[in-house]
C-alpha cells in the first residue's frame, strides 16, 4: 500500500480544519440566528451547545480518523464493519451539499468581476441579483442556464480540483492564506462599517440581550444547529483530515482549538454584518428589522446594496466579494477532499483521479443549480442536508460509538495522544447528552415540516428535494457499502 499523505505540520492540521470549519454559514447564518434568538443573550445556548455537543463530537471524529488512520467509512468500519454504512451515508451528505456550495461560489466569482468598475447593482441589489441567476416562478419552471452561473461554477471546480488534486501537501499551503486573508479583509470591511452613520444602532440590535429567549426552546434548537453546521461535523471531513495526522498526534487540544476558532470568527464577523445593516436602515431611513436578512440574500442583496452607497464602494466590494471566495473555498475542498478519501480508501486509486472524477461529476450535477429554478432547489436542499443529514450522522455516530464501540476504548486512546485528558463527562455527552439533543432537533424538524411546509412550496418540490434526496444517498451508501468492503486487515 501506498505511504498515507501527512500534513506538514501541526498548525496546516489546525489551519485547514479552522478553514473547514469557518465558511459561509459563519458569515450570513450566525449573525441572524444571534439576532432572532436573543442577540448577545444567545450567546448563553450557543456556548452551552458548542461544549455538549460540538466539541465531543468533534473529539470522537478526530480520534476516529488519528487512530484508524483511514477516511470516515474506513474508521467507522474498523471500528466494527457495520458501522461502515454511516461513514458512507457521510459522505454522500456532504458531497450533496458540495455541489450546490460552489454554485454559490460561482455567484460570488461573478459578483466579483462586476466590482471592477461602476457597480451595476446600485439601482436595484434585487433585480441584479435576479437577472443574473435567471430567476423563474418556482421549481417548477427550470428556465435556463444562467451562463454567468455556470462559468462561475466551472471556476470553482477548477480551483477545488488544482488544491486537492496534490493532497494535503498543498491543502496546507493553501490554507496558510486562504484562512488569515479572510480575518485581515473583514477587519477592515469592519473598521469601514463602524466608521458609518447608524453603525452603532447596528450593533445594538445584534448585542443588545433579550433573556427571555432563553425560556423558548427554538432558541436552544438554534443554537445547537448552529453549533453542528458550523463546525463541519457529521460530512466526513474531520475524520479524513486527522487521518492524515500522525497515529499519535494530539486529540482533545486540536478539538478545543478549532471549535473556539470556529465561534470567535463567527461572533466576530456579526459586528461587520450588523455595522453595515445599521448604516443601511438609516441611509434608507427605515427600521433595522426591515432590512435584516439572512442566507444568499444578505451576501448578494442587503451587503451590495449597502456597498453601493458607500464611498470607495468598488474597493468595498472587491474585499467583500474576496472574503466571501476565500471562506467558501476551504470549506469547499475540505468536503470534496472528505469524499475522495473514502473513494481512494475503498477503491485503492490515486488522488489526482480520485479528485478529478469527482469534481467532473459535482460540476454536472451542480448545472442544475445554475438555472433559473435553482435557487429554489437549492433551497430546498439545503434545508434538508442540513436538518435531516448531517444531524442524522451526529446521531448515528454517537449512537455507533457510545453504546456499541464503547467510548472507553476510544477515550484511552485519546488520552494517551492528546496534551490534556478527557473525564467522563465526555463518555456521558457521547453516550447521553448529544444523541439526546440531536434527536430532539430532528423531531421537531419533522414536527415543524408537517404542521407548515418549508418555504411555502409545493408538496412534490419538498418530495423530490428534500426526502427523495436524502433517500438517493441512503440507497447509494448501502450499495458502495456493499460493493467492495474494507479488508480488516489493510494498512497504509
């Protein structure tokens, strides 16, 4: 067997997962969770929900991948070969979410291109934004493909496949700009925004507590899906990237390191966010709620918007639109680079066809993204990889490993790698808490999905979107699980 590919150091480890874990979500979700659900009082839940949840996890994934030294369907099936089915399930979430993760990317390279020059969304954000993708009624009406969408998508494909195609030699490299370039560029998108009129009744509204959020369990949902989404648990991708780390480098420390990393930049980047909504609200002299916005709107409506009323707005721009690149990008080939993991793992080829064929086939697949029904597609998608998937896998594993594994086994390890020790509250989240906040997310998805459809779409949309996606990779991941199987008894 080939020698497995090894970081070239400790901090590329921590860089490219604090880059995983950092992405669009941190920049457009977090802000508007924090807002709806008690602004600086979320902070409470969302702490509470990192240390429970995200956290254990994300030191069960690690330990996984450092101590099996294989992709996520590897480890698991070594652990126990039945396991190998979650692993795979993993996977197929992930490389789902990927496809349509650089279709929004595409958006941005276009954005990007724009921002040289007189900004053509000045007069209306909306329209721009509209016309660009094409947009049709509903996902009923395909409409066309949106050409700037789709080179845009092709350029994103490229550059995921000219990072990993190398492994994670390059990976390293990459991430050592790709994740302090973003920080740097959004201090100063910041520090532009705080010197705005209305930036200050901006940050009220995000800051200001309402404690009584805290008795609304939505609140506690909130934050624990936060916490899940933002730090890249459950696609596959942590177990693969320790899988690359000395059999005994550090667990728990790296755990505690990323996931700080993680909500800091997330707290963080809602100060750029809500300085420039305030400067919004009062330069259009309406309420700030009237201009809050979350999702793919914030980033290619509400900001450009605002950028267009700025002076120096080309300038602001072209920082935004470069921010927006370089958090997507990490996140982007850390998916992809999870899945050929698995591929190569299973399938025994090299990294450069591994990554190739599969970028090939995530930019066909994401064409579908790029017409005028594909923001309602993505959409719809999103909702359900996020609800129904990833919280799934969290659960899966926490089940796999607490109750038939055995966390002790798994802790020895851990303890005897890491830099720090872990107690028995960690046998206690993966075995109790965890699962137990997990399942209660996803039954009140499944509640809030039959008393009022997602998004006011049509039944068969939701059917089709949402459960027959998510069953597609069900399907898929029994069948790979099935049509190779791991040797017990292969080592890299």
């Amino acid at each position: 067997m080939a020698h497995r590919d090894r970081w070239a150091s400790r901090q590329a480890f921590i860089m490219a997962a604090v880059g995983s874990a950092i992405g669009l979500g941190n920049l457009w979700r977090f802000p508007m969770v924090a807002y709806s659900n008690g602004g600086g009082a979320f902070l409470i839940p969302y702490i509470v929900a990192l240390m429970t949840a995200g956290v254990p996890l994300m030191i069960l994934e690690y330990s996984l991948g450092s101590l099996f030294q294989k992709s996520s369907p590897g480890s698991l099936h070594a652990a126990n070969p039945k396991f190998e089915f979650i692993g795979w399930w993993a996977l197929g979430i992930g490389s789902t979410i990927s496809f349509y993760y650089a279709v929004v990317m595409g958006w941005s390279w276009d954005y990007l291109a724009c921002s040289f020059g007189e900004l053509p969304w000045c007069v209306n954000a909306q329209a721009f934004f509209d016309n660009l993708l094409g947009l049709t009624s509903g996902p009923g009406e395909i409409g066309a493909i949106s050409w700037p969408a789709l080179v845009g998508l092709a350029a994103t494909w490229v550059l995921i496949y000219w990072i990993i195609k190398a492994g994670v030699l390059r990976v390293g490299k990459v991430v050592m700009l790709t994740v302090p370039l973003p920080v740097i560029l959004l201090v100063l998108i910041l520090i532009r925004g705080l010197t705005l009129p209305g930036a200050a009744e901006g940050l009220a509204y995000y800051l200001t507590p309402d404690f009584s959020a805290l008795t609304n369990a939505r609140t506690w949902l909130q934050a624990y899906a936060q916490v899940f989404f933002s730090l890249s648990l459950g696609f596959g991708i942590l177990t693969a990237y320790a899988s690359y780390l000395p059999k005994r480098s550090d667990i728990a420390n790296n755990a505690f390191i990323t996931s700080f990393a993680d909500a800091g930049f997330a707290f963080f980047a809602g100060f750029s966010v809500f300085s420039v909504l305030g400067y919004l609200a009062q330069t259009q002299g309406v309420p700030i709620d009237e201009v809050v916005r979350g999702g793919p709107g914030l980033a290619f409506v509400i900001y450009p918007t605002a950028m267009g009323l700025m002076p120096l707005a080309p300038l602001v721009s072209v920082m935004f639109f470069v921010t927006l690149l370089t958090l997507g990008i990490d996140s982007a080939f850390s998916i992809v680079e999870g899945a050929v993991a698995g591929l190569r793992d299973k399938w025994h080829i090299s990294q450069q066809r591994a990554a190739l064929y599969f970028s090939i086939f995530g930019f066909l697949v994401g064409i579908i993204f790029t017409t005028g029904a594909g923001l309602y597609w993505l959409d719809i998608v999103d909702r359900w990889m996020n609800d129904y998937g990833l919280v799934v896998i969290g659960l899966l594993e926490c089940i796999a490993i607490g109750w038939f594994y055995g966390t002790g086994k798994l802790k020895a390890y851990i303890n005897e790698v890491s830099d720090f020790k872990i107690g028995i509250w960690w046998d206690i989240f993966i075995k109790w808490v965890t699962p137990l906040a997990l399942g209660w997310a996803i039954v009140m998805s499944i509640v809030q999905d039959f008393t009022r459809p997602y998004g006011d779409y049509p039944a068969w949309a939701l059917i089709v979107g949402g459960w027959g996606v998510v069953a597609a990779i069900v399907v898929t991941a029994s069948l790979i699980t099935k049509l190779r199987p791991f040797k017990d008894n292969e080592e890299e």
